[in-house]
C-alpha cells in the first residue's frame, strides 16, 4: 500500500481564488492528475465562503463544536444536519436532570415523538442511532428498557418502534445504520442473552419491524457500513472474523457469510481497538475509507494548541476485495474521544472522485482544507456517471431528458442494479 502525509499545494495561491477560478483550476487540474494527487487548498473559511460548493461539494461544514454523544451522534451532527436547540425554558424541563438530556434528545422528543407516547407511556430520547435521507432511527427507553423508533422527517410521522430490548443501553453502546434502499436497520448492541457478555448483530425488517437475523461477534469493538452498490446483501466489517482483530471483511447478508478478508487493516497495531473511529464506502462503493486516530483525550490540547494535536489515518481498502490500496495521514486540532467525528472525517464530492480532508500543519494553527483526486475504477459506466455529476448540478440530475434508472443511477440509487 502506499503511504502518503497530507501535502503542502504550492502550485499557487488558492485563497485568492473566486469561485469560478476554483471550477477552473480543478477542472484543468483533474485531467492530467494522477489518482492522490492533490488537487486545491484553501483555508476553512475560504471552504466556506464558497470554495467548497465550487468544488462540487455538496456537504461543506467539517468543523462542530458538539460533544460526541451528548450533543452529536456517530451518525449525526447537530450542525450538520442544521439541528436547532429548542427553548429549555418549558417547564416539563423542571421534572427531567438536564445533564442527560441532550439538545438532540430536545428536538426530536418535543418536535417528532407522539405527545401520548412522552407522557403517557413514558417513552423518552436518548439519541439518533441512525439517518438516511428522511428517515431517522431514534433511541427511545421506557421504564429502563432500550426500544428503537422511525420517524420520516418528509412526512413529520412517527412510524412506529421496534427491537425492544431487557435493558438500556447508554449511546455509546450502540451502532446503526439503515440499508441503501431505505428497507433494512442493521444494529450493533450488546447482547441480552443468559451468560452472553459481548455484543450481537440485529438486522430488522423497517416496513414490518421485525428481526430477520442476529449473529454474535467475536469483537465488541466491531464496525460495519453497507455497500451501496447492493440494496440489502453486502457490508463491510472490521473484526467479523474470529481471531481477526485486525481485519476488514466483506460479508453477505443475511447469511454473514464472509466473501473476503483483509487481516492486516492496521500497519502498526495488533487490535483496531480503540484507534478506529469510522468505517465508510465511497460513493460508488468501489473504495473502503477505515479512519484511525490517536487514541485518548485531547481536549486540553485542541483548547490551549500547546501540544501536538491528533494524527489521523484513512486507509483505503478495495471494494470488492477488501485490499489495502493506500493511506492518506494527517494532523487535526481535535480530541478523537470527544468531539464530533465532523471535524476530522473526510467528505466527498457530489460526482464521488475527490476527497476533502480538513487538517493542521504543526507550524499554524489555521485550519486548512485539502482536496485529492480519489482513484476512477468500475465500468465505464461509472466513468460517464462522474463526467455528468461534473457537469450538472446536483439539482438538475433529475431533470435531465434520461430514463429513471439511469437518472437513478446518476444519483448512485442501488435499485438501478
């Protein structure tokens, strides 16, 4: 695999680029880039003031000032998501300790949970499992029992609750997300069998709320994320594999057979615990992005920039085979413990070829903001998807004079397969 340090550009002055000279440059760039290259840096203000939607990214805030599980989620961002805290001056506040109810828990109890079901049947937020387009999997307790609610934000409807569980779990023992095509909620929890102490896979049925399987898992520190080439039938997982703490497998569900395994993820630890934060496909799926960062608190450090700050690692993996294809490193003011996973994850582009990363350099403390050129690979199928997502804006893909699957296929819908 190959290694690489986030790079310095020193091919001009970006910061003083308009938005349309961003367009251009990359454009100029991209043609004879080599994949990794590095294509545009800016500051993170400069990102913001429109250099990231110039550069085709539609998701441009990389920085929050949430707390990881009490105002964010792995899965969702407070900021990200525009999440507006509501007035805490309500008296149904005076009844309830503040200090574990969290802006996220606010909102969605007081905006989307039945008034029947808060305060009559008891039920209560914790926080958001997971979301994918409108729908949102919350986690509710009632009478000190885990349970799991769908809400369709388009709708405004509360669509039922489902995986009722013995006991309640706190957030940080829990892990979900929803299949690409919206009908399956694949979760990871601890196990509430007799004598069980690790943690099991649920995979549910959303229309009908029903489990469909469950499997235990060799590693409580497991993470997966769906395909999103495949509707319901592929995920990649860390640490599926017994005696394997330092894998990546693919795996068909619901049967969790194992296609392919990688058993070395990490080149310099035995264990992907606790370095690893996050597991995510690119958009086509053809690539694995595993983000790893220095373990422990840094809180102190990102507040006073007195110390070093937090070394981030992505390797990329193959899609299809689960291969180490390469490594992109990093410096980021940010404690991996606490914050937001927004601050130091990488985004992509709305075609899905680059990457941008949000980093430090030891010598300032400016945050700056890297975009490379991320690896072509597929059909030239997909080759054509990403000269047209290049082309067009996000908005008009589905207006475009083409059949519905392509124009699903354009916006990397699974059910065109």
């Amino acid at each position: 695999a190959c290694r690489m340090g986030a790079q310095e550009s020193r091919n001009g002055n970006y910061g003083l680029m308009g938005a349309s000279a961003v367009v251009a440059n990359l454009n100029k760039q991209v043609q004879s880039a080599r994949p990794w290259s590095l294509l545009h840096q800016c500051s993170l203000d400069q990102w913001n003031s429109g250099h990231g939607a110039a550069a085709a990214f539609s998701e441009t805030t990389m920085t929050c000032n949430g707390v990881l599980f009490k105002d964010c989620s792995p899965a969702f961002c407070i900021n990200r998501q525009g999440l507006l805290n509501v007035n805490k001056a309500e008296p149904f506040f005076s009844f309830r300790r503040k200090s574990k109810f969290t802006k996220m828990a606010e909102h969605f109890e007081y905006n989307h949970i039945p008034a029947h079901l808060s305060s009559i049947q008891n039920f209560h937020v914790n926080s958001v499992l997971c979301c994918q387009g409108h729908t949102v999997i919350l986690h509710l307790v009632r009478n000190l029992m885990t349970q799991f609610g769908i809400i369709d934000l388009k709708a405004n409807k509360f669509l039922g609750i489902f995986g009722n569980q013995r006991v309640e779990f706190i957030n940080e023992a829990l892990i979900g997300e929803i299949s690409p095509d919206g009908t399956l909620c694949l979760i990871k929890l601890p196990t509430t069998k007799i004598g069980g102490n690790g943690f099991v896979f649920q995979l549910y049925k959303l229309s009908t709320r029903e489990l469909i399987s469950e499997v235990d898992l060799a590693y409580n520190h497991a993470l997966f994320v769906f395909d999103p080439r495949c509707c319901t039938t592929r995920i990649a997982v860390t640490s599926f594999v017994p005696n394997e703490d330092n894998s990546l497998s693919l795996v068909r569900i619901p049967s969790w057979d194992v296609i392919a395994t990688n058993s070395r993820v990490d080149d310099f630890n035995s264990s992907l615990n606790p370095n690893l934060k996050n597991l995510k496909f690119s958009r086509d799926g053809h690539l694995i992005f595993a983000v790893m960062i220095t373990s422990g608190c840094h809180c102190k450090e990102k507040k006073a920039r007195r110390f070093r700050p937090i070394d981030v690692s992505v390797y990329v993996f193959d899609g299809d085979t689960a291969h180490t294809l390469h490594c992109v490193q990093y410096h980021r003011y940010a404690c991996g413990q606490h914050s937001c996973l927004v601050n130091y994850m990488p985004v992509f582009s709305e075609c899905g070829s680059r990457m941008a990363i949000v980093l430090n350099d030891l010598e300032t403390p400016i945050d700056h903001v890297q975009i490379y050129k991320l690896p072509i690979r597929g059909s030239l199928q997909n080759r054509c998807r990403i000269r047209i997502l290049q082309t067009f804006p996000p908005e008009t893909i589905k207006n475009l004079p083409l059949p519905c699957r392509l124009i699903n296929y354009l916006r990397f819908q699974p059910d065109y397969l």
